[in-house]
C-alpha cells in the first residue's frame, strides 16, 4: 500500500493511495502536489494503514472526520455567539445595549472564536478575562464573564455544550470596592461621605 501521484488529462498531480477492505479494492486520495509533499503524503499513508489495521475503512473514517470538523465549525463559539446574539436583537434590546454586546463579543472572539464551544475550559476563558485586568478594566472583566456565562447558557438551552464553565470563574476575578472620600453633596454646602471607587483584589 504504497502512496503514488495519479495525473489527470490536463496535467493535474494527485496523491493516491489504493488498500483493499473487506476485499474491495478502494482508493484513497490524501490531496494535490505540490500543496501536499511526499513526506506529507507518506504520514496520510502511515495514518491510513493504522486505520486500516484496526480494522476500519480510511476513506469512511476521512468522511466521518471532515463530518465532524464542519460540526465543530458550526458549533464554534462565535457562531453560538453569533445565534445568541441575533435571539437579543429579537428580544428587543436596545441599540446601545446591543452595540456594547458586540464590543464584548469582538474582545472573546480574539480568543474563543474558531474553538468548539463544548471544548472550552473555565481556564481559558479566565485567561482571556486576565488580559482585560491587565488594561485595569475591572468592571468590563466581569461584564465579560457575565456574557460568556449567557452564551453558554444558551449553548446548553440549543444542545451545543452541558455546562456553564464561565460560571465556575465566580471569586476569581478583581473586584472594585468603595472608598469613601468627603465631597459637597448638599445646597448649603455640607460635607457627606461620598463613595469613589479602587481596584482591590477581591471577589467578582
């Protein structure tokens, strides 16, 4: 079972590769030359006789493998995002609010887009949310956990993961908390204690 290029009529290269399984004779293509090389070739051929070896059909298991990435893809986290997105426009949220939603989605893409939602890890998400700490933007942190954490809800709602892993980063993230400092507050010019804000570590 050795790979070979097949030339086609108009001077095309292809690799093939022909196996026999359940004693048919099958072929198997791994791709074109020269975007596919020999050593590139060879592995897809290696790959297929260890399919092949467990007693499995390469071609129907490339078929079930293509299958399944253009599942993943469907079910990726932007596209979920995306669904959920569209289902809060529907719901009649506003412009502004919708518009912030984007924003916030377009910062998690950065990171989650091209990943299948149900692969996702709390830790991975938290990693994301350390990048927006870092900017000192505490409070839009948690406000993209708390969208992470909807998205995810609806993945489960649609069948597209089981659970809310955004939900498990509660606690890990900085947590602005007041600090009162004296300032006009009143017609007659009295002092009232006033709550202004810093960034302490705490619980999100």
């Amino acid at each position: 079972m050795a790979c070979f290029l097949y030339v086609t009529p108009n001077s095309g290269l292809y690799w093939r590769m022909n196996y026999r399984y359940l004693g048919k004779q099958k072929t198997l293509a791994f791709g074109v030359y020269p975007n596919i090389s020999l050593a590139d070739a060879r592995a897809q051929r290696d790959a297929a006789r260890r399919v092949l070896a467990k007693g499995e059909d390469p071609a129907e298991k490339a078929k079930l493998d293509r299958l399944a990435a253009t599942i993943a893809l469907a079910n990726s986290f932007k596209a979920v995002a995306e669904k959920w997105l569209m289902k809060v426009e529907r719901e009649g949220r506003s412009s502004v609010t919708v518009k912030k939603l984007r924003w916030l989605l377009d910062f998690i893409n950065k990171s989650l887009s091209k990943r299948p939602i149900a692969s996702i890890f709390a830790q991975k998400i938290l990693i994301m949310l350390r990048k927006m700490e870092g900017k000192g933007r505490y409070e839009a942190a948690k406000r993209l956990r708390s969208t992470c954490s909807q998205i995810f809800r609806y993945a489960i709602a649609t069948a597209r993961a089981e659970r809310d892993v955004a939900a498990d980063l509660r606690g890990a993230l900085i947590s602005p908390q007041p600090v009162h400092r004296a300032a006009i507050t009143s017609s007659d010019g009295g002092w009232r204690p006033v709550a202004r804000y810093r960034s302490v570590r705490g619980t999100s």
